[in-house]
C-alpha cells in the first residue's frame, strides 16, 4: 500500500514546547482511548475487514484514513503528549507505524509496541511509548479466549517497563468482550475480569514496588457484574487487593461513551500501587472537536468517523482517558 500522508499544519516552532515541557515533568502521563475502527484500507483475507476498504460499503480511503490518523495526532498534542498511550480497535502495525512515522508525531520519537489476536474483525489493543520517557523491558499477549467453544477475541496486552527515572511501570490493556450476545458475553466479561484480577496480583507480588495500570474499553460500568463481582469492587472504589477504580473519581455529567442519550464509564482505569506512588489526576478529554451535538436528544455525543452508513467525520465514538501518577522517591 502506497502511503500518503496528508500535511497537519503546525510548525516545529509550536511542536517542540510539548516536547520540553514533557521532557521535565517528573509526572507519569498515560492515556487510554477507543479509536474506534483504526483501519488501514486494504482486505485482508483472514479478517472481516471488507467494510474498511475503498471498495467496501463505508469507501473508506487513503484520504479519510490519514485524516483520522492526523485527528488523533493532534489530540495526543492536545493531551501535551503523554509517555504511553493505550489504544483499541486498531488493526495492525501499519497503522501504528502510519501515526507514529507519518504524521508531525514522529518529531515526539514515539514507538508501538502491538501483537496480533484472534479477534474476528482483526482489532486489536495496541501500545505507542515515548522513547525518551518510558523504556519497554518486556511485553506479552494473554489470551481470554477459548477455542474449545469458538469464543475469540481481543487479548490482554501486558508491557512491563521503567521511566527514566526507573520506576517500574506496569501497563495491562484490554479490550473486553462487547455486550451483544447478552449474558453470555456478560459472562466472557467476567472471565476476563478475574483473569486480569490474577494478572495484577500476580504483577505487584513479582515487583511490590511498580505500579500496575490497568487501562481498556471494559464493556461494563462499575455497577455491572464484571466489576462489581469479577474485579470484586462490589459497592467500592477499592477491592480487596488494593486495586483502585480510578473512574470512580470522574464527573457523571460525562462518559466515555453515551448509548441512547446516557453518558456512561466503560472505559477504565484501575491501578495497584503501594504508597510510594500517588494519583495527580485523572482527566476525561472532551475537546470540542471531539464531540458534536446531538440531533434527536439534548447535550453531545462523541463525534464519529461514521455515523452508521454516513461519514461523519470525527474519531471514535469514545473519549479519551489521561492518568498523571507520580512517583514519590525517598527524598521527597
């Protein structure tokens, strides 16, 4: 595939105070956010992708593909360009590749790290890190899913590193089972829940001292089965292990994500930490390109790149999630 990538007009001038800004912050930055159907425009025969191409039913295109590649560039700016930033819903390293080589954000020096999983659609999670801020020690892909009973799906990512200060960093992304398919797909959600229950345990007992992020598109608010009973948050913010639910702190005039005129949590954050390690601030990013208003019902929505059938334009019809945690050393 020949690539093209369309000119974001911003200078160097203006780019490069995020970059020494960030360079000097002791703050942490990690961001989450469902990009929503991040797909490169060829077919890939093993995947049912065929919707994304110029031919397919959306015509989706080398020109909509690098405009959505360059929205996303510029909210990553926008977020003063975090160290790490979770992704979902993005098909394959090319686009990865696209948004960290091909667009003004490749002046940032930012890497992905991305592995491929069963999911039929071909969507994966993904990670894209600032070298110069955050170093990749090891990473993996756990499987949630079960070929005994046909059941796939995104896996977890799990990336261990450390900060140039380093401090051990944790990073767990998912991407959970959607909720069509009613309580069987509730329960494919609590089976991930608790596997990424183990996952952490299993983290923070290996290194006490690393913060264990949890950060995905769970599927679930914190009032549903999957949270509530899989996570073991019941009624609480904290659970039993010490894990806390970051999002529990957010506003409830807003959501990551609105069904049916409600603004909803279903994205999360979850860490486990001991107490050399405190939470600056979690942010939901609402920028107002980001949205747009809604026809039939009163207030906004995320703004979409297709509304249905219709180009509409926008990114995702999630919002993005910014974690600033930092590191408390000895001296402080």
């Amino acid at each position: 595939m020949k690539r093209q990538a369309i000119p974001f007009i911003i200078s160097l001038f203006l780019f490069s105070p995020y970059v020494m800004a960030q360079e000097d912050a002791p703050i942490f930055t990690a961001a989450w956010w469902n990009v929503e159907n991040l797909f490169d425009t060829r077919n890939d025969p093993n995947t049912n992708d065929d919707e994304f191409t110029p031919s397919g039913d959306l015509h989706w295109t080398q020109r909509k593909m690098w405009k959505k590649l360059n929205d996303i560039y510029k909210t990553i700016v926008a977020m003063n360009l975090p160290d790490v930033i979770g992704f979902a819903e993005v098909e394959n390293k090319y686009v990865l590749r696209s948004l960290c080589e091909g667009t003004p954000l490749k002046q940032a020096d930012y890497r992905y790290v991305h592995y491929d999983s069963p999911d039929r659609r071909g969507i994966d999670v993904a990670l894209i890190y600032r070298t110069s801020r955050f170093t990749v020690d090891s990473s993996q892909k756990i499987s949630l899913s079960d070929s005994t009973t046909h059941f796939f799906t995104r896996d977890i990512l799990y990336v261990k590193g450390h900060t140039h200060e380093g401090d051990t960093i944790v990073l767990l992304l998912n991407h959970w089972p959607s909720k069509r398919g009613g309580e069987e797909a509730e329960e494919h959600r609590i089976m991930a829940a608790r596997k990424l229950r183990s996952i952490m345990q299993q983290a923070h007992k290996e290194t006490p001292s690393a913060a264990i992020v949890a950060m995905g598109d769970l599927n679930s608010t914190d009032k549903e089965p999957p949270l509530a009973e899989g996570l073991a948050f019941g009624n609480d913010s904290i659970n039993p292990d010490g894990i806390r639910l970051l999002t529990h702190r957010l506003p409830r005039d807003w959501g990551s994500h609105k069904y049916q005129g409600e603004w909803r949590y279903i994205d999360q954050v979850l860490l486990l930490a001991n107490e050399h390690w405190n939470v600056v601030k979690l942010k939901l990013i609402h920028n107002e390109y980001l949205v747009v208003d809604e026809v039939a019902r009163p207030g906004q929505r995320p703004k979409r790149t297709y509304q249905g059938p219709l180009y509409e334009g926008g990114i995702s019809d999630h919002l993005p999630l910014l974690l600033r945690l930092r590191p408390l050393h000895d001296n402080e």
